[in-house]
C-alpha cells in the first residue's frame, strides 16, 4: 500500500493543554523543535512535514522515559480531543 506523504500538517491550541497534561515543558519543547514558544498561540498553527517529525522528536526528548503515543492518550481529554491527532497515535508512522 502507497501512501502520499502530506504536505502540511496542523497542530492546535489544544496542544498547550495536552502538554501540561503529560508534564512536557512548552517553551523548552518548542524550541528544542525550532519552533517559537508562541506556536500555540496561533490558531492554528500549520508546519511542513519535517517541521512536524521535529516537533514529535522534540516531544520524545523531553518525555523521558515514557512512551509519548501512551502518555498522549492517557493525557487525551474531551476538551482537547482532535480527531487528525488521535489517528496519528494509532498510526504505526504518524500519517
């Protein structure tokens, strides 16, 4: 199966609060990534597709030990449920 590597992807506001949830420092995060600490204030904010696998890496330094798709879905509340974030957790690549 083939599939079309996206050209863009977004990440909303949502995020701040998924962030805290997990325990994951924003603005050291986002700048590890190479993002201003301020992304999320854009609404919403829309990154190329090496931005994005940088802002997922960055995220996986910054957790540590733990398992970031099992954190994200224990951090996953009604208030910031995104149906796009919720299928690139259960996908084995992000897409």
């Amino acid at each position: 199966m083939h599939f079309e590597r996206p050209e863009s992807f977004v990440v909303n506001p949502g995020w701040r609060i998924l962030f805290a949830e997990m325990g994951l420092p924003v603005a050291d995060t986002l700048r590890d990534a190479g993002f201003s600490p301020t992304l999320f204030n854009t609404l919403p904010a829309t990154l190329d597709a090496e931005s994005y696998f940088r802002f997922w890496e960055a995220m996986e330094r910054h957790s540590g030990p733990r398992d970031v798709p099992r954190a994200l879905a224990s951090a996953l509340e009604v208030e910031v449920f995104s149906p796009p974030l919720y299928a690139a957790v259960c996908s084995h690549n992000l897409r």
